[in-house]
C-alpha cells in the first residue's frame, strides 16, 4: 500500500526533475558539411557551400570554421557562394540570400515567403543574378541591413 501512494510523488519528481533540466543553453547545429555545392576565395580565405551550411578555411593555417543558421545563415543548404563588391553573398536552396558581415551573415528572406527555391547564384558588374524555380532574378546589393532588393525576375525563358 504504501509503494501505490508513492507513485503519484514519484511521478511529479520525474516530471519536475525532467523539466529542471531542460534549462535552456546554448544551441548547436549539427550539420552535414560533407557534400560541397560551391567554393569561393575570399579575403585570403576559403569559402565552401555545403548542404549543411558555409565552411571557411584559412589555407596553410589549418583553421576551419563551420557557419550555420547559428550564425545568420537562413538556409543549411548553400548552393552558390559570390563576391560582389568586396562583399560576400551567398544563396540556400530554400531561398535564403545573405552577405557576410564581419562574422556573421545578415540574410534577406522574401525569396523564402514567395516559396522560391533557388539552384545558383552570379555576381555580375553590378548585380547578382540568381536561378530560381521560378527562372531568373536579378538583386541589387544593398549596403545597409535589407542586403539585397529584388530589381527584376524573369520568368517563361524559352519556349
């Protein structure tokens, strides 16, 4: 008799216990960084996309750094990395595009609310062009916090 009054005790223990210790930390991120989509030289570095964010490399210092959604990146699976400007861009599968700022990426998202997946991303003289689902788009970079502005999107190439 007395181990059936115990169990309703052990059960609030075990349940508080549980939640006491899911004090909320420090996040990780562990992604695949095995599969590269693209590479870039950047500011004496090695830039590389990967389905599982950006990866930078310093050569002959043996210093590797794994960027994620943890450092601003709004999508994991980088499919095209470009300088334009002095600047460094890059663009997620899933319509994410951002520029490198110090050590962190600020990332414009409308692409991401239109549903718009992206495959490759350009710089030109002056702007990025990027391959949608959609056909192509053509951003201006900004200097501020907005990154990037969608100027054009051409859509319906071909027949």
């Amino acid at each position: 008799m007395r181990f059936l009054k115990a169990i309703p005790i052990l059960t609030v223990l075990a349940i508080t216990s549980g939640i006491f210790a899911q004090v909320p930390g420090s996040w990780e991120t562990f992604a695949d960084v095995n599969y590269t989509r693209s590479i870039i030289a950047h500011g004496g570095k090695l830039f590389v996309g990967t389905k599982g964010g950006v990866i930078s490399y310093t050569p002959g210092h043996d210093e590797l750094t794994i960027m994620t959604n943890l450092d601003g990146l709004g999508g994991l699976d980088v499919v095209g990395l470009a300088e334009l400007g002095g600047k460094l861009f890059y663009a997620a599968s899933n319509g994410a595009v951002g520029r490198l700022d110090g050590n962190s990426w600020s990332t414009y998202s409308d692409l991401i609310r239109e549903g718009l997946g992206i495959n490759d991303l350009i710089a030109t003289e002056n702007n990025l062009f990027i391959a949608t689902a959609g056909g192509i788009s053509k951003l201006n970079a900004l200097s501020g916090p907005e990154v990037v502005e969608v100027a054009e999107n051409y859509s319906k190439l071909g027949d």
